[in-house]
C-alpha cells in the first residue's frame, strides 16, 4: 500500500490565504486597547450618561446598544464579563516567583487576564498555547476594578 501526501492550503472564505499567525507580544497593545475601550464604553455608560441623559434618551440609547441589559451598575458589568477573580500563589506555574491576584477574563487558546502583584503593580496578559506577552496596566478604570475586585476577595 502506498501513502500519498497532499499539501494542504487553508484558505479564507474570500479565497485569500490567511497570514501566520501572530505571536502573542505582537498583539497584546492592540489587545489591551480594545479591552480597554470595551470597559471604558461600559463605564460611560453606567456612570455618565444618568448625569447627561434623561431616563428616555437613557432608555434609547441601551436598546440601541443593547450590550448592557442585566447588568445593574459597571461594577456589576465587570464582575459578569470576567471568568473569575482569585489569589495565584507563588510557585504555582514554572518559574513564578511572585503571588498576584487574578482577574481571568476569557480561557483556553487565547486567554486574557489582568495580574495584581503585591507591590501594586498591574499587567494586562494575551496568553495562547504555549505564548504569552504582556503589558503595564496604567490606566485607573482597571487599577480600581483589580483593587474593588481584591477589597471583595479573602486570601487563601
């Protein structure tokens, strides 16, 4: 019996090859940058508008936007948009020295989590199979989340 090998192509529904797949540090900014936007969208949403708009124009808008039913204020948003929030202690993955506390938004190829380090230091982590990149967190709307979220949590 003689085996034949094919060369697979994998092509896009428009019939264009796709680009390689990028490595982890070069989309984490780009990552980041829409998290950020994302929270920052819900932020207004919950903080501001009740200031500037009436319960009408209010009501307009999220029907429109329709991403925030259910939810009943931005911290409520968040808690609902993560996974979970917990303490990784020291030792726990290969070569982590330090214990942080963990906002894990989304698991599996990739993921994305916030880290909370002791020293107050924050990173923002775009993880996929076997890469992983970050970048320093200096924005307050997610420093007050990581540190309402830590307020709320007891360490093991």
């Amino acid at each position: 019996m003689t085996t034949q090998t094919k060369a697979v192509q994998t092509l896009n529904l428009d019939g264009e090859k796709p680009e390689r797949e990028k490595k982890c540090s070069e989309i984490v900014a780009q990552k980041y940058r829409e998290r950020l936007e994302e929270f920052k969208n819900a932020q207004f949403f919950f903080k501001l508008c009740p200031e500037i708009m009436d319960a009408d124009e209010l009501k307009s808008y999220n029907q429109e936007k329709k991403q925030y039913d259910g939810y009943e204020n931005f911290f409520d948003y968040a808690n609902q948009a993560g996974l979970s929030f917990d303490r990784v202690k020291a030792g726990t993955f290969k070569d982590q020295e330090e214990p942080y506390w963990r906002w894990q938004l989304c698991w599996g190829g990739p993921s994305q989590e916030f880290r909370l380090f002791d020293d107050g230091n924050l990173e923002f982590w775009h993880l996929d199979w076997f890469d992983g990149a970050c970048v320093i967190v200096q924005d307050e709307i997610f420093k007050d989340l990581m540190n309402e979220f830590k307020s709320l949590s007891v360490d093991l």
